[in-house]
C-alpha cells in the first residue's frame, strides 16, 4: 500500500508517501523514527495487521514546518528520513 | 415562499434509517455492527452473516462516546435488537478511539474501501470519500483491499462543510444545491479560493457583482470539484470510480468531477453516506468469523 501523509492547501501539495509493503519488511529495523529530528514516524500495525511506519497524526497538517529544518532552500536531497530508510520506501511530494 | 424562509438551517440534510425487513438478525449465525463517528456525521451499520441489514445516518453531536450510542441505539430500537446481539463492533472515522463499547478500531481508509466493494461491487479501483470535513482518495483491489490512499482534511474547502456553508450563505436548502448548480445560461469560472472562509467572501462578492444564486453555486461546485480531481490526479484514477459520503448526492459537484476526470462515477441504490460504516461491520463479520474458528 502506498499511504500518503499530508496535505493540499493554497501553497502547495505536500505529501510524505510511505510504501508500506517495503516498510513491513523493513531491513534496518525502523531506522527512520530514530532519524526523523522532528520525531515524526511511528510504528504502528495497519488495518491488515502488518507493522508499518506512518506519520503521527499531529504532524500530517504541518508538513511544510515541521520538515523545515531539514529542508534547505535549494537542495532537498539527503533527507535525513529517506536516507535511514534504506528499502526506498519513503518520499516527500515538494 | 419556501418552508425554511424563515429557519437558519439550510444547511440540514435528511437523516435516514433502513432495516432490510426481509432478514431475521434472530437468525443469523454472526451478527457485525460498524460505527463511523465523522466529523460532521455518524452512521450505524449491522450486517447479518455478512449482508447488509440496516443502518442509521444522524448529525455527530458535540461527543463522539454520546454520539455513537445515539446513532446505533436508533438503529437497533428500529430492529428490536440489544446492543448484546452484536457480537463485533467496529469503530470507525474521527472519533472512532472515543466509542466506549466497540471491540476494535480500524482507520475510516480502509473500512471505505471495504464498504465501497460491498456497495458497488469488486470492480470499484478508485474511490473517492467526500466526507463532513475531509476528503480521502483512495485505490483498492478486487477485494476491497486498500493500495494507495491520500487523503486532505487541513481544511473544510471542498467538504460537505463548506457546502454547508454555503447553503447558509444563500438561503438555499443544501438537497437543492446540486440541482440548481445547473440552472444557469453559462457556465462560471470557478470561485478562486481555495480556503472555505475565502471562499465565502467570494461568493458574496459575486453576488453583488450581479451574479445569480445559482451562477455562484456553479462556481462553488466548480470549485469543489476542480480541488477534489486534483488530489484524485495524485493517485490516478483507474476504473470502475465511486463515490462515497454526502457529497454523492450533490450532482451539481459530481457531474463537474466526471467532467474533469472524464470519467462516469458508478450509481447504486445504497446511502452515500454509510460506506465507512458498512466497511467496519463487514470488517467486524470477518474478525468474528475468525474468533469463532481459532476458539
């Protein structure tokens, strides 16, 4: 399942996707919760009972602040999430 | 003059109740309840050995444990049922974590997606939920299993909310708007904004730039819809397309969306409205089924 987290507003679409079926199976054991600065992710089971990683729910309408610090103005690459999350299975929209 | 001339809310739609009377619940083996707690609405759902039995839709009031007791105390007095009968409850929606009595929550994506496959059948791959006060697009299998999901709820624009609100603005019952959406000579550009309180303010400013009631309501379900297909374009849209919550019966924001999309929305003879429900009862159906057989 692809889970988008976030939000459209009159800036912008700003979206964290997270690929649940490469979460489930996660080879570096959740590394993003402990990358996130913010402390964004959460290990949560999903609907269908597998273990998956999702943003908390305080965060999903506050993207474009709360992945601010880790954002530089002209470069977005080496995100400290997508970088922990080995499988590939995070990306952010903006 | 028309009967709510005088009353404030032209933002009220009918709450409904259905009991398929051709059923006996004092018959059926598992008998599975949902409760979709929105923001805006609640609905009560029970199914008898998998197959829709009945349902209730009512305003949600200022609590969400108040509110789901209401909504599925309505349903089972219509059914002479006891909340004992049920033997799984399924909490759903915005305030599914404050339902005191239901044996398990589950998130308002996939319970849609599995309401959604019961209502219009396994080849529903798109569906699209305009909810009270959020919208979530939503891709699912042949069974009604969730793949991809993206939903907005940051604000009330391109919501049953702000049609709510609109509705206010006009004094115009919210049943009517869809219709009179079409009572035009020409089709308006959509409103501009994009926030539900700008929007307002649009709206009156168009009036008194000689726009009529129903050219704005065009451009207000122009809006909505031009708002929705932009996220629906986000996940894609694969066929058959449905749609579910209050919006679904306003055509005048549907047949906008189908024309965006260029793509017809599947029609079926169930409430819009209960499909989170539905999905949590029929979720509830499956986890008793799988109780019974592991004791």
């Amino acid at each position: 399942m692809i889970a988008n987290y976030g939000y459209q507003d009159g800036t912008g679409e700003y979206y964290i996707a997270i690929d649940t079926a490469h979460c489930a199976e996660c080879p570096v054991d959740h590394a993003c919760v402990k990358a996130c600065p913010q402390q964004m992710f959460e290990i949560v089971e999903d609907d269908y009972g597998d273990s998956m990683s999702w943003i908390k729910e305080e965060h999903r309408c506050l993207l474009i602040d709360d992945c601010a610090s880790c954002k530089k103005v002209s470069d977005h690459t080496g995100l400290p999430c997508v970088v922990a999350c080995t499988a590939g299975a995070i990306e952010h929209s903006w | 003059m028309s009967m709510l001339e005088n009353d404030k809310d032209y933002w009220r739609w009918q709450e409904s109740c259905w009991i398929d009377e051709r059923r006996d619940w004092r018959t059926a083996r598992i008998v599975s309840a949902g409760i979709d707690i929105g923001s805006v609405s609640s609905q009560a759902v029970v199914c008898v050995d998998g197959e829709l039995y009945g349902y209730h839709s009512m305003r949600t009031g200022g609590s969400s444990p108040d509110s789901a007791r209401k909504v599925i105390d309505a349903l089972l007095a219509r059914s002479g049922m006891a909340i004992e009968n049920l033997h799984y409850l399924v909490g759903t929606g915005y305030g599914r974590i404050n339902i005191p009595f239901a044996h398990k929550t589950l998130t308002e994506i996939a319970c849609h997606a599995r309401g959604a496959n019961y209502m219009a059948g396994p080849s529903v791959r798109t569906l699209l939920d305009m909810g009270g006060q959020d919208c979530k697009v939503i891709r699912c299998d042949e069974r009604g299993k969730v793949e991809r999901f993206l939903m907005n709820d940051k604000c009330a624009a391109g919501t049953g909310r702000g049609m709510e609100v609109i509705a206010d603005l006009l004094k115009i019952p919210v049943v009517e708007l869809g219709e009179r959406s079409f009572a035009i000579d020409a089709e308006p550009p959509a409103v501009s904004s994009i926030c539900v309180v700008f929007a307002r303010s649009e709206a009156l400013g168009l009036i008194k730039a000689g726009y009529t009631k129903n050219k704005v309501i065009a451009a207000y379900c122009q809006a909505m819809a031009e708002r929705v297909v932009s996220l629906i374009k986000r996940i894609g849209v694969e066929q058959e397309f449905f749609i579910t919550g209050g919006i679904a019966k306003n055509s005048g924001v549907v047949k906008r969306i189908e024309r965006l999309l260029g793509v017809e929305s599947i029609h079926t003879k169930y409430d819009s409205q209960i499909a989170g429900a539905l999905g949590a009862a029929l979720f509830g159906h499956t986890l008793m089924q799988k109780q019974t057989k592991e004791s």
